[in-house]
C-alpha cells in the first residue's frame, strides 16, 4: 500500500508499504521518525565532504605522489589512501616507521582500493612487504645474455 509519510525533517515522501496492516503500521511509525531519502542523501553527502576535507588537511604536509590507474582508480584510491594516511598521521608512533614511509610511496591504485578495509596496523604490515614493480624488476637478475650483449 502507498502511504505518504511526513518525515522527521518535515518533508513528506511517499512509500510502498507492504506485510500485514499491523506492520504497515509499525513501519509508517518508524518511518516518521527518520529523515526522508534526500535529506538522508544529503547528510551522508556532507558528512562524506567534510571527511574529505578533515582527511586533506590532515595529510596536506605529505608529499604524495600522484597515483595510477583508471580515472574512476584513482579518484577512488585517493580517497581511501586520504582516511588509511589521515589516521595514520594522527597514531603518534606510526608517522616515523619505514612501513609508514612505504605506503606514502604506493603510488598504485589497486593496491589501495584493494586494502580499503583493512584496519590500520594491517595497512602498515601489508606497505612494509610491499614492492614496488621497479623495484622487484631491480631485484631480479639480469640474464646473462643481457650482459653479453651490453
Ligand atoms: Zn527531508
């Protein structure tokens, strides 16, 4: 059944109901109490931006190079490596450790998008083994017929 409900914010939105009429109810009354869906948007909008912005000021002194990827990556992964680096920042000890100094030079995308989730002591366990393709191509050795022909 379509109800319009008034929302806690006072704007009123229509919703689709359905169960048994005592439910209905339940949920129309629960629903009263919540913002309706562009309010909500919004809210997690700003709260997302000012995050952002808390984020960027807290790591603005780091010099962190430009990542890689697709565009949708990158824009992705700067704002996670943004949260993961702002909160590392703000840890006393984690700021001075190599694992710390690796992550600032993880310029790869992937690499952030994929560790999104993990908690921060992970992120800096993960960053300390973490090479970097140059540097794997600089360990490997080069094969004799390279020498040979150099
Ligand atoms: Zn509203």
């Amino acid at each position: 059944m379509e109800q319009r409900i008034t929302h806690a914010c006072g704007h009123e939105q229509t919703h689709y109901l359905t169960g048994f009429a005592s439910q209905q109810d339940r949920k129309a009354r629960w629903l009263t109490t919540t913002k309706c869906r562009s309010c909500f948007i919004t809210e997690k909008k700003t709260a997302q931006a000012d995050a952002a912005s808390r984020d960027g000021a807290a790591i603005a002194h780091l010099d962190l190079p430009p990542l890689t990827g697709s565009e949708r990556q990158v824009a992705w992964a700067t704002s996670v490596r943004a949260s993961h680096l702002a909160a590392l920042v703000a840890e006393p000890d984690a700021g001075n450790t190599g694992a710390f100094q690796t992550c600032l030079t993880i310029t790869d995308g992937k690499w952030w998008i994929d560790h999104r989730d993990l908690p921060n002591t992970d992120l800096l366990t993960t960053a300390g083994s973490y090479l970097c393709p140059a540097s794997i191509a600089a360990a490997m050795p080069v094969p004799s017929c390279l020498h040979r022909a150099a």
